[in-house]
C-alpha cells in the first residue's frame, strides 16, 4: 500500500509543479492566458496543495505503524510543507495577480516552486536519515524555546504560592481569590506542559532523559493542583519547587540531546556547504564571464545569466539557514549573508541591463569570497577528519581549535570585505564624482558590514575558552 501512496504523491507533486510552472511562467507583455485564466490556475494549484497536505496526514496515519520508515518520510514532508507556508504564498500570488503586480507574482511562485522542489526531493531521497536528524534538531530547538518559557512561568507561578504561602491560611476574601487565580494557572501550566511532553516524546522518544524529567514536572504540578483545591499553598508551592528543578533536568538532558545531534551532523553539514559553495562558484564563474565581456546574454544557448545569478542568491540564502538553524557557526552565516548581498546587487544590475566598473568589482569580489569559504570549509573538513570526532574517542581539543582557525577565518573575510570596500569607494566618489544620496548609500552599507564583522568577532570572543582549544589527548 505504501507504494501506491508514494505514487499517488510524487503525481499529485510533479502536477503541481507544472501548474504552478505555468503560472510563473507566464508574463503580462507575453503571456497566452488572461489574468482571469492565471488567476484559475492559481487558485487550482492552491487547491492542489491543500488537497495535498489532507491526503499526507491521512496517509500518514494510515502507515504509522505498518510503515515507519515511509511515515518518517511523510511527516517530514508535511511539516516542511506547513512551516513554509507554501498554501500562504500560493493565495499571496493570487491576490498579486488580481492586482496586475506580475513581477511580484513571479517572484513569488519562483519560491513556491523552490520549496515544492524542495517536497520532491524529501519524497525521493535516498539519504533520509540526513533529514530526518535536522528535522529532530529543529524540533528540538522549538522544544527548548517552549521549556524556557514553561519554566519562566513555572517561575513565577512558584514565587506566587510561596508569597501566599508565607501569610498562613488563606483567610481574607483577596488572599482566596488570589488563590482561585493561582489555581487557574496553575492548570493553565499543566495543560502547556503536557502539550510539551507529547512533543518531546515524539522527538526524543518515551525512554529519553528528557522525557522522564518532564513526567516529573507533570507529576509535581498535578501534586500542586490537589493541594490547591485543598487551600493547602504551602504544600503546592513544594511540588511547585519540585516541577521547577525537573523542568531544569529537562532543559539540561535537551541541551545534551541537541549538542550530541550537533556532532553527529557536522561532517553531513559541511559536506552539504561545500556541494553548494561549489554550485556557486560554478554558477557564478559564468556570470562573471559575462559581465566581464558586457554581454549578460552573449550565449543565447545558456541559461539566461539573470537567472543563474538569482541561483546563486538561493543557494546562499540556503547555506545560511541551514548553518543557522544548525548553529554550525557563528562567523559562516554573515560570510554567506555577504555573498547572498553581493549576487543580489548582481541580479538587479543585470536585470536592468547595467554593466559597469561597479559591476565588475561587485562580481570578481564576489567570486572570490566564494572561493574562499570553499577553501576555509575544505580545510576545516580535512582538519576534522585529522581530529576525529569527539564523540568516537577523538582529539576534543584539535577539534575546537580546528574549528575556532575556520571561524576567524570567516572574521578576516568579513573584515577584508569592509576594507576592500571602503578603499575602492573612497577612490571611486570621484571618477566620477558620486551624488550625496549615493555616498550616504555607499557609506550606510559599508558602516553594517563593518558593525557585522565587529559584533562577530566579539561574540566568537565570547563562544572560545583557552581551555576547549587544548587536551589531555595532544
């Protein structure tokens, strides 16, 4: 059965790309269709979509058990499919559409076809557990920011009964209300945290460190809700205390989980930058020879040299997230974010067909920085490999100073950046001489890049012990 399923979803997935293909493609000086007509095909697709995303969840139930590994595989693609909100940027094109905004409306189904391809691709993987690690890594980011805030409030509801507590029997018709009040938030934490703790038994699993300190909190609050029906603060605000210390074993066994799936994807990870690093470079290298000789469009054969640039910007801002949701590295993402800034200038210049000496700099600085993240991610790949993984008996130390030598690597090509920039436009504003609403321009882009660079190198400062970077194994 599970195969007909999959079936049923690589068609419903391939038609809605081609629906959605359609639409995008169609411009409003060429275009075969009426708005009328794009506006059907759109709101066919939209249709589609959600069609879609009710038939993976009746699916998904369906092969939960039988099928663990295909149900593994599904959810993923049904809770990438909702936190991209591609059902949102679908209605969000249509409305773009009814308003004559075409460009708008491309752009827009141009990402809702990246993230449907993105769905594809997570159907037909053959490397699962990749996806399935930084899906449970995402999860379990989510799930520390909800513990945080559950044990905030878990905080303050403490502090309340021990206040009331300290005043002895509840005697005054304001000190009963107010513990009616605690009453009711009290059970307004218990409901939160056995939201939480379905969550983290399906992240972590049932026997999981994090699990079990979880029960425990929810067993000191329901111990809590019983001694408050009874007026009794003094023995919730005891069991109030008990949730709160379980709610930090909770928070600790989560971190641990997290940093260890941390480990276990760096090398994954690093692998994954580098194929997209050199995706860019070779992308990139053909623009850059384009522009180099004026002629964005001097091979009528080859991919528009717009749209191979716009790659570039995707694959950037890719890298960034996946370093960021992965805190791989500090210093990495704003070396990405430069990139992504540089081919972004270069898709607009080309768009508009304007090639300059701008340009030019823009494109030979951009092809080198990229170069040179390859280079720093391939060194710090090698270095890794030398190390060994600390989870597996590995040199801790080596690791970390193998990785702190890359970070400041990514730090000296931020910095670079500014003063590169900064020399060239200080000789640029007067050949020929630059409008004040430029140079202010020119000066506010500078003056963000160099705060990065600074906010950075301050904050890697903070992330680096002299103890971490040395071992007992060297």
């Amino acid at each position: 059965m599970h195969y007909s399923a999959r079936a049923i979803l690589f068609v419903s997935l391939i038609l809605m790309i081609g629906s959605a293909r359609l639409a995008a493609q169609q411009k409003p000086q060429e275009r075969a269709l009426s708005r009328p007509e794009l506006e059907f095909v759109q709101r066919k697709a939209q249709a589609n979509m959600k069609e879609i995303e009710s038939r993976m969840q009746v699916l998904l139930e369906q092969i939960r058990e039988a099928e663990p590994d295909h149900a593994s595989r599904l959810l993923l693609v049904l809770q990438r499919s909702r936190e991209n909100l591609i059902v949102d940027d679908m209605r969000d094109a249509e409305a773009l559409i009814n308003t004559d905004k075409f460009d708008e409306a491309t752009e827009r189904q141009r990402i809702v076809l990246k993230k449907l391809e993105e769905l594809r691709q997570l159907l037909l993987s053959t490397n699962l557990d990749l996806f399935v690690k930084l899906n449970k890594l995402r999860q379990l980011k989510k799930l520390q920011a909800e513990l945080a805030q559950a044990s905030k409030d878990g905080e303050q509801n403490q502090k309340a009964l021990e206040e009331i507590a300290a005043k002895g029997d509840a005697k005054t018709d304001a000190d009963k209300k107010r513990l009616e009040t605690q009453k009711e938030l009290n059970q307004e934490q218990q409901r939160k945290l056995d939201e939480l703790n379905a969550s983290a038994r399906d992240t972590t699993g049932q026997s999981s460190e994090a699990k079990k300190a979880l029960d425990e909190a929810q067993r000191a609050l329901d111990d809590a809700q019983k001694a408050l029906k009874q007026s009794n603060a003094n023995e919730a605000a005891k069991s109030a205390s008990r949730s709160q210390q379980s709610l930090n074993k909770a928070g600790d066994a989560m971190q641990q989980a997290r940093e260890e799936l941390a480990e276990e994807l760096a090398d994954p990870i690093r692998a994954a930058l580098l194929d997209a690093l050199a995706q860019m470079i070779e992308k990139h290298e053909k623009v850059n020879d384009a522009i180099m000789h004026h002629s964005p469009a001097k091979n009528a054969a080859a991919p528009p040299v717009v749209a191979l640039e716009r790659e570039v910007v995707d694959l950037a801002k890719n890298a960034r997230e996946l370093v960021e949701e992965t805190d791989f590295a500090v210093a990495l993402p704003h070396a990405l974010a430069l990139g992504e800034s540089e081919a972004a200038n270069n898709v607009k210049d080309l768009a508009a067909a304007k090639v300059d000496d701008i340009t030019t700099h823009d494109s030979a600085r951009l092809l080198d920085d990229l170069n040179e993240m390859h280079k720093t991610i391939l060194d710090e790949a090698a270095g890794a490999k030398k190390s060994g993984s600390p989870r597996t008996g590995g040199c801790k130390g080596c690791a970390n100073r193998n990785k702190t030598i890359s970070e400041l690597k990514m730090v000296r090509l931020l910095q670079s950046a500014v003063y590169q920039e900064t020399a060239y436009w200080d000789k640029r504003r007067e050949k020929p001489p630059m409008t004040q609403e430029s140079v202010a321009a020119v000066l506010k882009d500078v003056a963000n890049w160099q705060k990065r660079a600074r906010l950075t190198a301050a904050l890697l400062k903070d992330r680096t012990c002299a103890e971490c970077l040395t071992s007992k194994e060297e």
